[in-house]
C-alpha cells in the first residue's frame, strides 16, 4: 500500500495534482461492480479551494476518473465548504477500494467524459448520455414520453405514464407546472419536476420528482414525491387519521409499456433470477414479514389492522409461485431488440408495495391498489419513493440492477472531516477515550437492542413509518397485551447525531440509521402546507404525547383518543417551536444533495419568522406586536433562555448558511437580545424549578453556536459582544448554583434516566464558556464541564433504563464535544476585555397578553366561584 500511495503521489505531481484525501468504499453485498454511479458530500477546510472544478477523483488504479462536483456550501470568504462530488467506481466483489481525491493546477473535467447532451424543443427535451435518449414531456408527467436505444425505441407508444386513481378510480392527471435543472456535469444531469395532479373535479394533489441520467450510460434513478397540500382540520388540536383534510386514494403508480418477449425476476439480491413466460407476474408485499407484522402500529383511521398476511407473495397468472418475508425484487423485460431492468428502493420497508408484468410492460405499484384499504394521505403529508431504471441493448451485456439494494457508500477519513472544520468540535474516534460513553451510544447500533432492533417491537415499517425510532422510553411501566405505539420522531436532532458518529468512526450503520430516518422527517413529520396557522404551517411535529399510546394520530402527537371527554378542550396542540430541530437535515443536505433536505430547512426557519409575526394575526391593527411563539418554552408567557427560543435561533442560522438572508440573521438576534441579557436577575428566573425550566442550557448551548457563527463570519460587533457577555453572566451562576439532576431528581414529577442524561448539556455550556473566557474564570468552566460530563455519565450508567433511546440520543447528539476539548484543550473565541454598556433588562410583553392574562384572572374566578357554590349545595 505504501508503494502504492508513492507511485500516486508521482503521478499526482506530473499532472500538478494535490493529494487531498483518500475515499474508502467496501463492496458487501457480493456483487462485481463495474460503473456504479455514486456520490458523496465532502467538506473542505476554509481557504482551501475556490475553483470547484479543479476537483478530481482517481481510481485505485491511478487513472484520473469523470469528476462531478456540485457546491453545496460555501465559507464566508467564498471558498468551498460543502461539496457534491459524483463519480463512477468499479469494484469486485467483497472486496476493498481506495479512491484519492485531489486538487489539479486545471479544470478537472478535461479529463472527463463527454458531459449528458441536452436539447430543448417547444413541447419537450431530450436528454442524450451517449448510449441510450430519454424524451421528456414539458407539459404532463409521465415520466418518459419515449426511450431510445442506438435509434431503436424501447417504449410502447404513447411512452410512460404516471397514475393515480382516488377512492372512485378516477384517474388524475399529472400537469407540469416548473421544470428545472437540478445539476449537470459530466457524470449525471437532474431534472427537477413539480406538478399538480388534477381530475375533472379540480381535486389537486401535489407531486416532486427528481430524475437523474447518467453519461454513457442508460441507468436512470427517478424519485417521485406525492403531496398533500391541503391543511388539516385538527378540531381542538387533534391530529388523528380521517381528518377531512385527508386526501384518499387507491393507487399510484409507474406504467412502462413494452413489447416484452421473456421476463425474468427475483426477490432477492443474492438470488438467482427465474425466468417466466409471458404476463400475468406480480410480486406483492402486503406487510414487513417481521415478527409483529399485524401490529396495531398499522392501523387506519377506524382503527383497524390493514395488512391481511405476513410478507410477500409471487404470482404467477394468479397462481402463488414464491412467498417470503421480506422483498428486494428485481424484474428483466426483455424484447426482440432492447431489454429494460427495473427495482425499487426499500420495497420492503416501505410495504405495501408491487411489481407487475402486465401484457402490455411493467406496472411499478408505488401505493398499489392490491392493499385492502385507501391510502389516506394527511393534510400536509407527503411521501417520496425511488426507482431506478436500466435500459440497453438485447446484445449488450449489463451489470444487473441487484446492486440498487445495497449501494457503494464512499468514506472518508475522520481526521480530514475534523480538520476541514466544517463541523465544530468534531473528532475522531481514535482520540475519544471515554469508554464508559462510547459503550452507552454504540448500544444504539451494536449489541442486542439496538435502534433497529427496536424498530422489530412496534413493526416500524410501512410508508408511513419506515425510518423512525421506536421511542420504548414512553412504554416503561406499560403492561398491556401488546407493545405501546411510541414515534420519537427527531426530538433532539437524532439525525444529526448519528451523522456525525459516521462521519468521527465511518460505521455504515450509523448512515443507514441517520439515512432512513432524514427522509420519514422530511416526508411526515413536517407538515407541508401554508393554508394553516401560522404557528403551523411549514413546521415540525413533535414526537408521540409523553407515555400515551398514538393510537390513531400516527406520527402526529395529539390524538381524540388520549383526550379527557369530560373537558376535551383541555388536551391538544399542533406543531411547536421547541421541537424544531434542523441540523441535523442541513448535514444531510450537505451529504446527500437532496434539494428536499434544503427545503425543510428552509421551511423550518420561514415557520420561526413567521409564527412569530404579529402582523399576521387578525387583531394586529389592535396589536401589532410579536406573537412570542417563536420564543416561548413551556408556557405562554415565558420569554427567557429555553429550548423554544434555542431551537427556533438555531434554525435561523442553519437557514442562514444555505441561502447567506441576513433576515434570519437579524431574527435569532432579535430572539437573544428577547430572551437574555448580561444584567439578568438570574434568581428570578427560577431555574431551580427543574420540571419547567431545565431547557435554559439548551438556548445557552445555542448561544455558544451563535458566538461561533459571529467569529466564522468576523463579525466581532456589539451583538457578539452582547451574546459573550450574557454567556459569561449565565455559566457564572451556574458555577455557583448547578448541581447534577441526580441530586435534585425529588424535584420532578416523574424521576427517570433522561434527568442525568441531560447534565451533558451543562457540561457543553461550560465548553462554550471557556472558549470564551480567560484565566482561572476558564478554568473553573473547564473544571466544571468535566465534571459534568462525567456525573452524566456516572448517574445515568446507575439506571436499568440506560439504554432506553431517549438518554441514548441525548448523549448521542451532545457528548462529541468532549472529545473535541480534550483533544484541543486550548480552543479559544475572540475575547473581549471590555463591554459596551447594555443598559438595563427590558421585558417582552408578546401580541395579546394582556387579554391572555385576563382570561386567566377571570377563569380561575370562575373556579373558585364554581367551588364556593359546590361547597353549599346541600
């Protein structure tokens, strides 16, 4: 290998190349890969390169490869942060490839293939890769008006088509409203669609759809995401199916019509494929095949079970040929002259799911009409599904589409992702000694219960739960004949947590983990629509109501059947600004590409500016002031240091580093100077009442991102100042006041592991302090985190519930930092030896408090004058 990386490095330098890295990928699956198309996000450190098309890729056989980058993020001085890099690799199977990436003195698509060719005409495009051309309708979706291979056509007329049918079987029409290019280069070129599907009653349904071509190739990837614009109709806050802002339907699928001759196909990729004469195939997969198959978690709107057997059936002319349990199936048409292959992504998972081969070509059943039950797709809901395609000639030799199911997945060092920066206080493993806190986390997917494992208990799969955490925190003490239903969603950013222990030990399984459940919360735990509130509208569901079982709300927390029906008024809610949570989908956009993991992020910070927007309110001539909902934590009427300001402050800048709007810049200011100050009475804000304000510590871990985002974009200012000063004032009275919750857990109502768990904050918020502060006051916080971080760790290992996921995933997402500064103790901000004068606290007073303040004078009137009368009734 050392010879290896010499002889690199010699041809590296004849063509003026600069070694930047090397890229790891292992082949698993057993299969030769030969031109698999792959990409990967990669972070560069500041300053470091400024022409992104100087990047290139070179095989383990020294050879300069087809280098396609797409900038994702830039650093404040303009050079890259955050790059796409597409390529092709070639690997045998189980086998090991090491890749390098280097930075030439050129253009590195000089050494590329010729890039996809595009025409545009009135009515359509046609997209040329070199080896097979697609036509595309500009006006209604289909999604290939026709597929030529050498001249010869491989659809039947009219070409593909898109199909869905409501509960009457009224067929929708597909129309094109924005057609756009996604990327281009010389490896792929994406369209990105958006439409509406509409019927004759003018019923409109939304749809998105990625498709990706490929240079010399004819393998396409087509992602379809179906969307129900509509708003919800929540009565008193309940979120449960059947809401009359459903959208209901029977099927939704991909027809790909073809004058085939034979087929062939399997249901797994390691199997042989079978051949089968004619039509009349279907492979159908009507539940997960696990164990809980038939789990209540699969209900509908009345509450009944859906799946009606366990796993997946293969018929034959109506006949079962084949049955299993779960599905990974591939299907080969071949005609006289061109064949085409074609597989979807997670069929199993995402059950119920069906591939046809009909007389007249395939039938690819996305939603497919052979479940016993509508679909109901919520108001705001939406669901994306992927297939691939490959077409070629009938005398060329392919590589079959089984290696769909298990892609190459590119690595890189964790040193490299460390020091490009790109993520803060990120580390390798290798320099992470805490064992004890290693062994906690890893428990989520090593050992005998891991998060997948855990996926087994409720039968977390189907399309509209597949990619979740199953939350067996909010089951302890549950003694009911089946598991409870408990989503966890992504409270507390799961998923940028297992991002980043990919990215510090490269473990595959943490990218599955963080893959799976990026994608369920951009599908159905935001809620895309703007015909709601605007405390609603574009934002994210929290997780299932603590320790009720979700019964018929799904993934929405409030459900009619948790509510008291003597006061139902009193139970409900709807999205909430301290379960906003979008770091974790920036990294993703930043690893994937996926313009939909931008436009939650977005979505999410348009949700903060506009929840809070007095203006919008139907009162606001009366009262134009802010509403407070974008800073309020657990209650109305507080406006301090809490998870609610905290969450929607971090969104603003993550929003900000995609789009580079000072508006969500001078919003989260706006929400600090609102919520903290450096002269804060800090006694009176009441900390010690554990139960309601423990979350101060997550707005200060915030206010810590804040200050490095001031640095990164040297804007040392009177706000930065501000911010340092309010840190300093905060973990001050924390030196002196906080102690680890194991101490005080007599103080909350319901003394679980989850307490301990959050001292890790504690420890992070001293971090940041530190970083900011000087001398023996610095000190004293590093001290303190240490201690801290290691009374979390003690108290919480004390527990038989350790292992539950909800104290997993808050040492997951908090404890790296440690690492961080105990492999660079000496971290530092910029310090400030003086402060300008801040002048003197003032309070928020939101939109409508003082009517809000009445009511509640005059309701507890009312009850006391309700207790009086019931007191004298004889």
């Amino acid at each position: 290998m050392e010879e290896k990386l010499k002889t690199l490095d010699r041809l590296a330098l004849d063509l003026s190349c600069e070694r930047l890295c090397s890229i790891e990928m292992n082949e698993t699956l057993g299969l030769n890969r030969f031109g698999e198309p792959v990409n990967i996000g990669i972070p560069f450190p500041r300053g470091r390169v400024f022409d992104a098309s100087r990047l290139v890729i070179f095989n383990d056989a020294e050879e300069p490869l087809p280098t396609q980058v797409q900038v994702l993020g830039r650093w404040p001085d303009g050079s890259l942060k955050w790059g796409l890099l597409d390529f092709y690799v070639d690997i045998k199977a189980e086998c090991n490839a090491n890749y390098i990436l280097g930075l030439t003195s050129s253009v590195g698509s000089e050494c590329s293939l010729d890039r996809v060719a595009i025409q545009e005409h009135c009515d359509e495009f046609i997209i040329d890769t070199g080896l097979a051309k697609f036509i595309l309708n500009k006006r209604e979706f289909q999604p290939f008006a026709q597929v030529e291979i050498q001249g010869r056509k491989v659809l039947s007329d009219p070409g593909s088509r898109i199909v869905l049918t409501n509960k009457d079987d009224e067929e929708f029409l597909p129309v094109i409203d924005d057609i756009k290019l996604g990327c281009s280069g010389p490896v792929r070129f994406t369209f990105l669609i958006r439409g509406s599907f509409v019927n004759q009653s003018r019923e409109a349904i939304g749809f998105f759809s990625q498709l990706s071509f490929f240079a010399g190739s004819g393998f396409v990837e087509f992602t379809f995401t179906i969307n129900n614009p509509r708003a919800a109709s929540h009565p008193g806050g309940l979120w449960d199916l059947g809401d009359c802002g459903s959208f209901y339907f029977r099927d939704l699928s991909v027809q790909m019509p073809f004058p085939m001759e034979m087929t062939y196909w399997n249901a797994q990729p390691h199997k042989p494929r079978e051949p089968h004469h004619g039509s009349g195939l279907e492979i159908y997969q009507d539940s997960s095949g696990g164990q809980h198959w038939n789990s209540q978690n699969h209900c509908n709107r009345y509450g009944k079970v859906v799946p009606s057997f366990c796993g997946y059936e293969v018929r034959e002319n109506q006949e079962i040929v084949s049955k299993g349990k779960r599905a990974l199936p591939t299907v080969l048409l071949e005609g006289s002259e061109v064949n085409f292959e074609s597989s979807m992504e997670k069929f199993w998972q995402n059950f119920p799911k069906a591939i046809e081969v009909q007389q007249n070509g395939l039938m690819l059943r996305l939603f497919p009409k052979q479940c016993q039950d509508l679909f109901e797709l919520q108001g705001g809901e939406q669901k994306t599904h992927t297939v691939f395609f490959q077409f070629s000639l009938a005398s060329q030799k392919t590589v079959p589409l089984n290696w769909v199911h298990e892609r190459i997945l590119p690595r890189l060092p964790a040193e490299w992702y460390a020091q490009s920066e790109a993520i803060p206080y990120l580390t390798s493993r290798a320099l992470d000694d805490q064992e004890e806190y290693l062994d906690l986390i890893d428990s989520a997917i090593m050992g005998e219960n891991t998060f997948f494992d855990r996926r087994e208990i409720i039968d977390e799969y189907g399309w509209r739960n597949f990619g979740d955490i199953y939350a067996d925190h909010e089951a302890v003490g549950h003694k009911g004949p089946t598991p409870k239903i408990s989503h966890y969603n992504n409270q507390y950013d799961i998923i940028n947590g297992a991002l980043i222990e990919f990215f510090r030990s490269g473990d595959s399984r943490w990218h599955v983990l963080m893959n799976d459940l990026a994608r369920h919360v951009i599908d159905i735990d935001l809620y895309h629509t703007t015909e709601d509130r605007p405390e609603y509208n574009g934002g994210m569901f929290w997780h299932t109501d603590h320790y009720f079982d979700a019964g018929t709300a799904s993934h929405r927390a409030y459900s009619k059947a948790n509510a008291d029906p003597s006061d139902p008024s009193m139970y409900g809610g709807g999205p909430s600004n301290e379960q906003n949570y979008t770091t974790g989908l920036l990294h993703y956009y930043y690893l994937s590409g996926d313009p939909l993991a931008s436009e939650a992020v977005l979505s999410l910070a348009n949700w903060v500016l506009q929840m809070d927007k007095g203006s919008r309110h139907w009162l606001r001539y009366l009262d134009p002031r802010p509403t407070g909902l974008a800073s309020s934590s657990a209650g109305r009427d507080y406006h301090g240091p809490g998870r609610g300001a905290g969450n929607s402050i971090n969104a603003l800048l993550d929003a900000y580093a995609l789009v580079f709007n000072r508006e969500y810049v001078e919003k989260a200011e706006a929400l600090i100077r609102r919520c903290i100050h450096p002269h804060d009475n800090i006694e009176e804000r009441n900390f010690g009442d554990v139960e309601y304000r423990w979350s101060y510590t997550v707005f200060l871990q915030i206010l810590g991102k804040y200050l490095d985002f001031k640095v990164e974009h040297r804007e040392i200012d009177t706000m930065y100042a501000y911010a340092q000063a309010s840190l300093i004032h905060y973990a001050q009275w924390m030196v002196a006041h906080e102690v680890p919750y194991q101490q005080v857990i007599h103080k909350v109502k319901i003394p679980t592991e989850t307490w301990p768990a959050q001292d890790i904050r504690k420890s992070n918020v001293f971090k940041f302090a530190a970083k900011y502060s000087e001398g023996l006051l610095r000190d004293t916080f590093l001290r303190k985190s240490k201690e801290f971080f290691q009374a979390s760790i003690r108290d919480l290992r004390s527990y038989a519930t350790s292992h539950l996921t909800r104290p997993i995933v808050l040492l997951l997402v908090n404890g790296y930092m440690h690492a961080s500064f105990a492999a660079n103790p000496d971290q530092r901000g910029v310090l400030l030896k003086e402060y300008p004068d801040f002048g003197n606290p003032q309070p928020f007073s939101p939109q409508l408090s003082e009517v809000y303040k009445l009511k509640e004078w005059m309701d507890e009137c009312r009850g006391k004058i309700q207790s009086w009368t019931s007191g004298r009734k004889p």
